[in-house]
C-alpha cells in the first residue's frame, strides 16, 4: 500500500520556502511574546571586537541563547561574566539565517553568584582546609617519561593539538590515550575510571588528565570532588591540562603540575627531551669536528712527512746548499752596511754631544741668564716703582710707610718723587 502525498496542485496549498517558513516563525514568535524579565546563569560569554556579547542563560532545566548589542552593552553598569547569576530584560527574535531564536537583551541586573559558581568556591575552600592542595603533596613529574597516559575524549581537539606538538618536538616515546567523556554528566565518574585503569596496568611514567576550553558548566566535571580527590591521590605524577589560560577547576590544585592548555602540557613534557636532544645534536656535531680535525691533522703530519723525504734526497742537499751560502752573503752583506750606518750615527752622536759641552756654548747661556736676572733687579728696584709715577712716603726718620695706619694726625712726612723729595704733613 503506498503512501500519497498532495504536494499541491492548482488548487492545493504552495509548499513553502525554509526561508518563508522561517520569516512566518519569527513573525509569530516576535509578535506573539512580549518583552519581558528572564532570570539565569551566565555561561559561553564571547565579548567581540564589534562591542557585541553573546552568552547563554541557562538554569537546571533549560538554556537561552542571548545577545546584547554595543548600544546597549555600554548602557550596562553590570559587567557580564560567565557564572553570574543575572536577571535580563528583553525581547524573542529569530536569527533567519541559521533559524535559530533568541534573546535580544537590553537591560542587565546582577542576582547574585551562579550556583555552580558557588560551589566551586565552596569546594575549594574545603579541600584546601584539608591540606588536599598543600605544595608538599606535589610531586616532580619526571623528566624523560617513556610512557603517557592521556585521559581524555579520543576524538576532541584536545588530544589533536597533544599529539601534533609532541610530533613536531620531536618526541620519542609512547602515548596512550585513556578514552573518557569529558563533559556533561558521568564524565567525572568515567575519568575516576581511567585513572584506575592506569594504575592496574602500571606502564605509565606520567599522566595527564585535560581538554580544550569551555563555560564554568562545561567544565564542572573536572570539579567533582571525587575526580579531586582522585587525581590528588595518584600514584603516578598527574598533569592537569583543562580549557585555555584563564580556565582553573580545582582538578588544576590538586594535580601535581597545571598547565595552561593541553598545547602547554605537550610542551612541557617534551622540553627535557627537546633539550637533550640538543645537546645530543651538538656533542654529535662536536665528534665530528673533533674526527674531522684529526684527520686533517694526520693529513697535515703525512704531507710534512712527504716533504722531509724529499728534502733528504742528494740533489735537494745540493740545492739546499746554495740557498743556504746565498743566504749568508746576503746576511753578510746586510751586517756591513748596518754596521757602518750605526757607527756613522755613533759618530754624529758624539759630534753634538761635543758640541754642546763646548766653554763657549756655556759662556753664551751664562750672559743671557745674568742679563736677565739684571733686567728683573732693576724692575724690582725703588727708582724703577717712582719712574712709573708712584711715590714713597718716609716719617722723620727716613723709613718707608707701609701703612695708612701707621701715620698719627699732625705727623710730618716726606713724599719721595723721581725727581725730588717734597716734606708734607698728615692731616685728619
């Protein structure tokens, strides 16, 4: 029996367009609910370069998507972040392009901290007063692990970006991934699981427990007490690898190592091998320069050898010589010719040297010298200061005054001139 269906005809119903289907939906949505108030959490918040957010608002029931616009972002005097517990203000709209509805928020009020907020922080505050955390628990991850156990989703990104790194370092070792679900409900409980399994096979040197970014929600699992305690409680060294730098989940504090992504954890562990390897490649570039110096070395040594031999022989003897008696006339020669030119320099030498101690040269230099002291007595002399226009006043005993305060009122002086005396008196 087959199944007929109408598609329409001339008088039947036109089948629509997904574009017109999704333009009667947004008609009906838009006009059919009013703006109103919705109470969440916050999660998945992405602020973009344009100004505009876009978040979700979920509950335990239900989630929302949502998008505040730049206009209205900058109205807001409550900044949006992930795990705040808010009320918004909005109105339904439908995104025709990919049909998806959603709230268009213009109006922001802070309700409070998320729950799952707040329990992180409650966790947290509990297992650090049990010492769960403490610096002395941690361990030092190996150095050269041989064997990694990755918990993880097998076919997330994570593991992608772990693998391709280690590969392009260059590293050599084994890695086996754990499968687990990382995310949503039973994930916790199925890494507690791979971590017991590692322990029961005892290969691994080093685990690491991780995955790629995510909201507070997606990453709960990695907050679960149990998996805490677990990874606290490891027998083998524990990286903890969750989300992108500014994701922490208390899984981060109880390992023994964080790293920021599991991009970092690759890196980390691969850093000692990378750096051995290094130092492999220059000691191995440094035998073979020490080899290939020996060689030329000895090939030096063999040529030197070649070349004796040569020279041993009667004809290269003989050769030799005659270069050596050419050399010693020529030597000979260069000895008489600096011998005389030092002995004609020696003679010249003595020649000013005579020169100089001769009675005459010294007689000469003493008149100069005897002719200038005489030129400086006489500028130094009393009749040399009264030619210059000065005076020299005496008291009644002859003697120069030196000093103004020297001379009493009424006191009878001499004023001494180049061409004459001249007797005076002091007055007040």
């Amino acid at each position: 029996m087959k199944a007929e269906i109408d598609l329409g005809g001339e008088s039947g119903p036109r089948p629509e367009s997904v574009s017109e289907f999704t333009r009667r939906v947004k008609t009906l949505l838009e006009s059919g609910i009013r703006p109103g108030w919705v109470r969440g959490e916050v999660s998945n918040l992405r602020a973009q370069a344009s100004g505009h957010v876009y978040f979700s608002l979920k509950d335990a029931g239900a989630q929302l998507s949502a998008v505040m616009f730049r206009g209205d972002a900058i109205r807001q005097s409550v900044k949006v972040r992930d795990g705040q517990q808010v009320v918004v203000y909005g109105e339904v709209s439908v995104y025709e392009a990919r049909g998806n509805y959603q709230l268009i928020v213009r109006a922001v009020i802070e309700d409070g901290v998320g729950r799952l907020q707040q329990e992180f922080e409650r966790l947290k505050k509990q297992l650090v007063e049990e010492g769960l955390f403490a610096a002395e628990r941690k361990r030092p991850i190996p150095r050269m692990p041989a064997t990694i156990g990755f918990i993880t989703s097998p076919t997330g990104a994570a593991v992608q970006d772990f693998i391709r790194i280690l590969l392009r370092r260059g590293w050599r070792g084994r890695l086996v991934v754990l499968p687990s679900r990382v995310q949503g409900e039973g994930a916790g409980a199925e890494m507690i699981a791979m971590l017991g399994l590692a322990h029961e096979l005892a290969i691994f040197d080093l685990l690491v427990i991780g995955r790629g970014g995510g909201s507070l929600e997606d990453l709960w699992p990695f907050n679960e007490e149990l998996l805490v305690r677990a990874v606290a409680g490891s027998r083998v060294p524990v990286i903890s690898a969750v989300g992108h730098e500014i994701d922490f989940t208390l899984c981060d504090f109880g390992a023994d190592v964080r790293a920021e992504t599991p991009s970092g954890a690759a890196e980390l562990i691969s850093s000692h091998f990378v750096d051995s390897a290094e130092r492999a490649g220059r000691a191995a570039g440094a035998m073979s320069a020490a080899l290939e110096g020996a060689v030329e070395r000895a090939r030096e040594r063999l040529d030197h050898a070649r070349s004796r031999l040569r020279l041993l022989t009667p004809a290269a003897q003989v050769e030799q010589g005659f270069l050596r008696l050419d050399d010693f006339a020529n030597r000979l020669g260069s000895a008489l010719r600096a011998t005389l030119q030092r002995r004609a320099h020696e003679l010249g030498e003595m020649r000013a040297r005579l020169a100089r101690a001769s009675p005459e040269t010294r007689v000469q230099l003493g008149s100069h010298q005897l002719l200038s002291l005489y030129k400086r007595l006489q500028a130094a002399s009393p009749a040399s200061v009264l030619n210059r226009g000065f005076a020299i006043v005496r008291d009644e005993k002859g003697k120069p005054v030196g000093r103004r305060a020297a001379i009493k009122p009424g006191q009878r002086l001499s004023a001494e001139f180049r061409d004459g005396s001249v007797p005076v008196r002091a007055e007040e």
